[in-house]
C-alpha cells in the first residue's frame, strides 16, 4: 500500500483460447500493478454442491506472482449457481413484483437463511485456499452489493422484529407513522402488514432504511468470515456504485455508504460516466468525494472505463485524463472493469482494455502511458490529503422520503444534490460529502443542504448553532419539513430552521412559466429559472435576493439570505436553474474569504491535496476541445509530468483533455 495501484479486473474463466502468460506480458508493458479476480464465477469454484474447485484461481495467482502482480480476490456470492437454485428456489428475492426468476446476477435474497450458508462456505473455502498466496494483497466482498428489492415472508419477519426494537408497544408505532389513516393502524405485532403494498409514506421509508442496513449487515457479516482468515497486511473492501442513470448519477439509494462502508479497512466504488464530447469530470469527483468522505481518508477505484460503449469510447488523451482525475479526489487505485472485451452474453459489448481481438490499440496504449507514469511518480501522487472548507449534506431518509412524495414528476433528490454540486465543481469548490450524523460542522466555512426532507430536530437545531456561531448554511426547498419518521412538522414551515433562515411560509405551487425579479442578479433566459416546485416564502428577518416573477405569486420571496449570530443562511425555495445556482452560489461565496477560489473555472478543473512529503499537489484538468491557457499564482514549484520549473505567476498551456501536475 505504499504505491498507487493501477489495475484491471481478469476473468481467466471467460477467455475462448489459452493466453494467461500472453495477458501477462501485456499488463507488465501497461504497467498493470494488481488484478482482481474471482468475484463473478462461484458455479466454476463450486460447480455442484459441495465440490470445490479453484484450478482456475491456483494458476492466476501463480502466474501473477512470478510477474510480481498482486492480486485482490473477491468473494463470488453475488451471482449464484443453477444448483443452488434448482434445490432452494427461495433463495431467490420475493419482491414487489413477485417471486425470482433465475438468470441475471442480484436476484437472491440477501438474508435467506440457505443462501447464507451457502455464501459463507464458499467465501471460507476460497479465502482460507488463497490466503497465504503471496500474491493476495487483499480481499473484496460481494460486488455491488444492494438489497434488490427483497420483502418476502424472512424479510417482513425480520422488519417485525426492528420495529419491536424501535418501539415499545404499537401505541408509539401507530403515533409516528400515523396509522390511523385508512385504517392502517396496527393492533398487535402479529398484525404486521406486508410492505409491499402499503400506502403509508412513513411506514415505507422506514422499510427502505431497514432494507438498506440488510445491506450493511450482510457486508459486515462477509467481512467478519474474510477477516477470520485474512493476514496481517491483506485488507478487506467493497466496490460500492452509486444511483444508475445509465452511469453512475448521485448517492445510491438502496445503500448508506457511511454504514456500510465502517466494516471496510477501505472503501471502494465503481465509478461510469458519460465520455467524449460529454466528459467534465464531475461524476469521478462527486463518487470521489463521497468515497473519501465515508472513512475521511483515501479510497480505491475498483472499476471504472476502459473504451466499454460506443459512445464511451475516450477521444486520445481522455483515459489519462480520467485516470489522474480519479487521483485528485483522493484515490489510490484506479482500476478497469475489465481487461478483455468478452465474447458472449450480457455484457459482451461492455468492453475493456483490449477489445474483441486482444490485440493492442490506442485505449490500450494511453493505458501504458498512464502505468509509466503512475510507476515514476506515485511517491508524489499517492495518499494525498484533501482539505475542503465546503461539505455537502446526504441523506438517504431524504431520498427515500421524497421518492414517496415528490417534488417533481421527473426528477429526484439527485437532482437537487447534482444540480448544486456541479456548479460548485465548475468553481472549483472542493467539497467533502457528510450525512446528518455529522457532528463536526465547524470543520467547515460552508455547508450545502440539498433538499433535506426528512431529519431530527437535533441536527437541524445543531445547523441553527452552526449558523450562528459564524457558518454560512445553503438550503433548498423541502428541507426540515419533517421528523426522522416523515412525519410533517407542525408548525408552519421550514419549522426549526426557520429561526436561521429568518423566513417562512405555509403554500407552494407549480411554478408554471415562473420568472424570477429583482436586482440580485439576471437570468440567462435560456432556462426556465423556476421548475417543478415553489415555496411561497415570507421573510421575518431575511433580506430578499429574489422574488418570483408572478401575476399572482409575485409578492413572495424566491430567495432569501439571513444574517444569524455571526453567520448567514440562504433559503432557494424552488428547483433552480444551473444560471440561478450559479448566481447564488457567486453571492454566497463572496461572504466567506476562508474558501480558496480558484482563478480558472470549467473546463479547466482544479483539485489539489497535501503529498506524503508534506509538499502541495495542484492539479489543472483541460475538460474540453480547446487548448487553455491560466496564470499560476501560487508557490513556485516542479511540473511533476515533464519535470519542469514552474514559477509564481507565470502562464501555462494546457492542451485539449490533458493536464499538468504541479509539485511546491
């Protein structure tokens, strides 16, 4: 763990013809450090009922050893075998749309009792097989891993008993929920209702956050067995994704990455993002923000592209450009899903280094570039040390909570997270990514509340404190509106938040064409500046940035600033606009010296952290067609790509998808 990790997964199971040593030769000449294996093939490790057979992983980890490969062996319990589910058909996941039908990865259920011991007998037999291995660095349990859904009988059973846990009696079950309305209320325990089909906001996200620790529950119980087993310098991880759109879009609903990721010695994601013309970077780091945020320290890419679709294909430049990205944020490991494009089934036109051929081409050969230099310069490079003064604030409850009651009939809490966060990237405002458990608030000069649906009156009254003693708090419409059991507050809105915010109100509406009026700042017309949701607000103590341009609506603030203690809060009670976000987040950050502006902004992204030898890393990205040109006016240093000084004020050329690396 003292060098970055540069890497690919390897399916040796998966190849038509015999060329192990053949791949070999062409990740040494690629500068391949480790590969992971293992995680997709239980039917060829246990390819009936108790016969083990790790022929396959034995001749990878020798092969990888004699080239000094190191290897991370996963835990292949996330695609079952035929057999397992010819014999227990229920260990296929019941779901709101019935029971399981075999054939694509992710359908069991995660807490079933036969799929469990079959999960732990073969993650005990593989690791307990190749854990003196001299090859095996580490370990990855499951892959992906989420709840996928699973709510038969086990999982209600289960759901029962957290409820008995989290409440006494029914009397305080049927009081949070309200299970008064339609007769929904609950008796006796044995009452229970399935949740598949109930209507009840509350009672529904409360299962969604139990589904979600099921999945915390069972990486903790995989990485329990792996450690019993594992030596000394071996860790253990997990690949993480995040929402999926197509490529990885904003936090994952069906898992809390802060939870889950407390079992992991690191934590690990699955990074995807558009390419070629569409490539800006914000998707490697806003994953990398939370990643690093969950455990406040580096983090692995366990996969991410090599050419995978069509359009996904990197322009020259581009995958060196990702790479070092991937780098800025914090990771140590930047790793391809996957080496070989493969021939057949569900993911053989995702493909990897090599294409269809395996021969050499110019994704393969940008790859040796980045290995070359990864070699040469990750004593500089690797455990940077990010320090951001500005943090966004998660919640999953939120998320959930808000898919029950939308805001917007096509758009989500991601949304909201994704349209303040991208801004803030095309300023060059780095930011850490916290969740309402979050004590530390004054680590931060500014704190960025997406949409806060769902939360306890602790922590908004600890934000309250955080103002005043001198924070500044950006919030946005649906935030304090209810408890931790979605149960709407009331007293008139946004309630406890109200007391920093200095505004009010009791009515939103549709926007419709609704404009926005005042001096604060123009709108670029081009976009609707008000969309999906407005709040109809009324200051008490705030100063108004913006009302709503409205024949009816145009008495009401859109939004409003309050100075509070020796702190500010910023209320936008609508979905804005990128040109309104822009706007306000220009305002806010005049207010707050503390934060380190950049003097360049998209395309040209810049990230920068503390080196192992306690030296500053700045890196400057060119996210576009077009060559750049910025004035450097920080300490002097060294170009760390071409080993050139590089002085306090003076112009660097960055060309089209490339980047420099300075070192002062």
């Amino acid at each position: 763990m003292d060098k970055l990790l540069f890497g690919v997964a390897y399916y040796d199971e998966y190849m038509p013809y015999e060329r192990l040593e053949e791949d070999i030769r062409m990740m040494k000449e690629a500068g391949i450090n480790f590969v992971r294996i293992a995680e997709s093939t239980w039917s060829t490790h246990e390819p009936q009922n108790g016969v083990f057979d790790f022929t396959s992983v034995d001749r990878v980890l020798d092969a990888m050893h004699k080239a000094n490969i190191k290897v991370i062996v996963g835990t292949p319990t996330y695609a079952v075998p035929t057999w397992l589910v010819k014999q227990h058909p229920d260990v296929l996941a019941t779901t709101k749309n019935g029971p399981g039908k075999y054939g694509a990865r992710q359908i069991m259920d995660i807490t079933n009792p036969v799929y469990l011991f079959h999960a732990e007998r073969i993650i005990r037999k593989l690791i307990d097989h190749v854990k003196d291995h001299p090859a095996v660095i580490g370990y990855q349990v499951d892959n992906e891993t989420k709840h996928y859904g699973t709510a038969g009988d086990n999982v209600q059973f289960q759901f029962v008993k957290y409820l008995k846990e989290k409440f006494s009696t029914v009397e305080e079950l049927n009081k949070a929920y309200g299970l008064s309305y339609w007769s929904n209320r609950i008796n006796s325990w044995e009452d229970c209702p399935s949740m598949v089909g109930t209507i009840n906001g509350s009672l529904g996200s409360e299962f969604s956050k139990f589904q979600r620790k099921l999945v915390t529950d069972f990486l903790a119980w995989q990485v329990n067995i792996v450690k019993e087993y594992s030596l000394p310098h071996q860790f253990v991880t997990h690949n993480f994704d995040f929402e999926w759109r197509g490529y990885s879009y904003g936090i994952q609903p069906d898992v809390d990455h802060f939870e889950a990721s407390k079992a992991m010695d690191i934590t690990g994601i699955d990074v995807y993002h558009p390419s070629q013309s569409h490539l800006t970077g914000v998707e490697i780091s806003y994953c990398g923000d939370i990643a690093r945020s969950t455990k406040n320290t580096n983090y692995f890419v366990l996969e991410t592209e090599a050419q995978a679709f069509k359009n996904w294909t990197p322009y020259p430049g581009q995958l060196r450009l990702q790479a070092y990205s991937h780098l800025a944020s914090g990771a140590d490991m930047v790793a391809y899903w996957h080496w070989h494009s493969i021939h057949n089934s569900a993911e053989t036109y995702w493909k990897g280094l090599l294409s269809h051929d395996f021969k050499p081409n110019p994704v393969y050969n940008e790859a040796k570039t980045i290995g070359k230099e990864f070699e040469e310069l990750s004593p500089h490079l690797v455990h940077l040390k990010k320090r951001n003064k500005a943090a966004f604030v998660i919640s999953n409850e939120s998320f959930t909570s808000t898919t029950w009651f939308p805001f917007s009939e096509n758009k989500n809490y991601n949304d909201v997270f994704r349209r303040l966060y991208d801004e803030l990237y095309k300023m060059n405002i780095g930011c850490d990514v916290i969740n309402t458990s979050f004590t530390n608030l004054k680590d931060y000069d500014l704190i960025i509340i997406p949409s806060l649906y769902t939360v306890n009156d602790l922590f908004l009254q600890q934000l309250n404190e955080y103002v005043r003693d001198g924070g500044h708090v950006v919030y946005t419409f649906k935030s304090g509106f209810t408890n931790e059991n979605v149960q709407v507050r009331t007293v008139t809105q946004p309630g406890i938040i109200s007391e920093a915010c200095g505004v009010e109100y009791s009515m939103f509406v549709e926007p419709g064409q609704t404009g926005l009026k005042g001096s604060f700042f123009d709108i670029d017309s081009s976009e609707q500046p008000v969309q999906d949701w407005m709040e109809l607000l009324t200051p008490t103590t705030a100063e108004v940035l913006a009302y709503y341009d409205h024949q009816h609506w145009g008495q009401y603030a859109a939004i409003t600033h309050n100075r509070f203690g020796s702190g500010t809060a910023t209320y936008i009670g609508f979905f804005p606009s990128e040109e309104v976000v822009k706007g306000v987040f220009n305002f806010i950050l005049g207010q707050i010296p503390s934060l380190d502006k950049a003097n360049v902004s998209f395309p040209v992204i810049t990230k920068s952290g503390e080196n192992q030898f306690g030296k500053e890393i700045r890196y400057y990205f060119n996210y576009s067609d077009n060559p750049e040109t910025i004035l450097y006016p920080y300490a002097s240093g060294k170009e760390l790509l071409t080993n050139r000084d590089v002085q306090t004020g003076d112009t660097l050329q960055i060309k089209p998808w490339d980047l420099v690396i300075i070192e002062s």
